[in-house]
C-alpha cells in the first residue's frame, strides 16, 4: 500500500514537475523572443531607415520595449518574469533529464 501510494506521489510530482517546464518555456520563450528581436533591430538600425522621423519614433518605442520601458510605464516586471521563467525553465529541464537518465541506467543495470 505504501508502495503504491508512493508511486502515484513521483507519478503526480513528474506530471507537475512537466506542466511547470512548459509554462516556463512558453512564456520565457515569448519574452526572449522579443528581447532578441528587439535587440537585433537596435543593432541593425539600417533595417529599419535608420535616417526617417519614423524610424526614430520606431527605434525609441523598439529602445524601450527592450529596456523595460513604454511611454512612461515601466514593465521591468516583464523582463523578470523572462528571467525567473528562463532560470525555472533551466532547473527544471536538468531534472527531468536526471530523471530520466537514472531510470534509464537503472532499466538497463536491472537484469
């Protein structure tokens, strides 16, 4: 009985442990992925015409969205979430691959 209990209890932790990567990815993933491509804009301003009015309004909307700031608002909250869901991300993947390396070494050891 408190075998079994046991195995649902790391059935149920892998099963969270999976949902919590994902998220982190998802939402990492999206918020890198604006930091990249803001980031590469800014240092490629040629890309954008470096020389218009409109790409120097473009530029300073495209400078802050990749430092934390539009308009006025701060929104270094989001560039935290990007950082603890990358961190999250990371933690978890190394557990889950641990995991699944020992269960593997451990099949193949077990006769």
């Amino acid at each position: 009985m408190v075998g079994q209990y046991a195995r649902h209890m790391k059935h149920s932790l892998n099963k969270y442990l999976r949902i919590i990567h994902r998220i982190a990815g998802i939402i990492g993933s999206v918020i890198v992925l604006v930091m990249a491509i803001t980031g590469i804009l800014l240092n490629h301003r040629s890309w954008i015409g470096y020389s218009s009015k409109t790409s120097l309004k473009l530029q300073k909307y495209l400078f802050g969205l990749h430092s934390g700031v539009i308009g006025n608002v701060s929104i270094k909250w989001v560039t935290d979430l990007g950082a603890i869901c990358m961190i999250v991300l990371s933690l978890t993947g190394i557990l889950i691959w641990f995991k699944s390396s020992f269960k593997s070494i451990k099949r193949r050891d077990d006769p």
